[in-house]
C-alpha cells in the first residue's frame, strides 16, 4: 500500500548548504521532519554542483514523518547572473542596462531548463529566457 502524503513543500536552497537554520528548519520541524537527515541528505545530493548556487526542490512529506524530494535546476535569473557576472538584477528594468549576455548563452541557458520550463519547444524556451534576462535589465545581443 503506498504511504499517504501529507504535504508538498516548494524549497530554494544554495547547493551544498542545508542547515537546520531558518528557512529549512521552520519550514520541516512544523511537519515533524527529521531536518538533520533532511540537510545530509540534500548535501550529499548536491555536492558536485556550483556551490551556493540556488536549487529548487519539491519535497514530500508522508503521514509517517518520512520523505522525498526532487532537485530541480537553478531558477533561470540565477543563471543569467552567473552568466553576466552580476550580483544582482537591475532596480530600473527597461531603462537601466546593466549587463549583456549572447544569444548562444541564452540558447545554452534554455537548453539546460527545458525539462522544468512550461514549453516542449527550444523556441518558447529561449523566449522564456530572454524576457527574464529583459525583466533584470540585462541586454540580449547577438555576439
């Protein structure tokens, strides 16, 4: 018989770095999850990426107290920061530029979320990059 579920959570957590602080704490200890486990378990699983590079997870917590979870790759302005070199978006979007990025970067950046965007097709997918690269004031040009 399979376990019932009692809820899903929707995590974001630089690789490598679960501790029981908060947000991971609160957010497991009101469901009564081992976080300790939880925060090893997570590590493990991302110790061969990009350390401090944010990771989106989708947990679920059985009525058991027992869990799973599912790693999901880095939210696409984070790696358009990566890629620009910029720590941050731009507070003035559409009137400030602050970086630009290539088209082959976009493509390359598209490519690599494909299986967690909204879209079974590369255009859409570069579409979707671009007006978040738009969004953060960063500039998208041919070479």
């Amino acid at each position: 018989m399979a376990k019932k579920v009692k809820v899903q959570l929707k995590l974001q957590i630089p690789a490598g770095a679960a501790n029981p602080a908060p947000p991971v704490g609160p957010a497991l200890g009101q469901h009564g999850v081992n976080i300790i486990q939880f925060c090893n378990d997570f590590n493990a699983k991302t110790k061969n990426m990009e350390q401090g590079m944010i990771i989106p997870l989708v947990m679920t917590i059985y009525e058991d107290r027992s869990f799973t979870f599912v790693l999901k790759t880095p939210p696409v302005s984070a790696l358009i920061k990566k890629v620009a070199g910029i720590a941050k978006a731009s507070g003035k979007a559409g009137s400030e530029t602050i970086a630009k990025i290539t088209k082959s970067q976009v493509t390359e950046i598209a490519k690599m979320k494909m299986a967690d965007l909204n879209t079974s097709t590369l255009d859409s997918a570069i579409k979707i990059v671009e007006g978040t690269a738009r969004s953060m004031g960063v500039e998208v040009v041919e070479k």
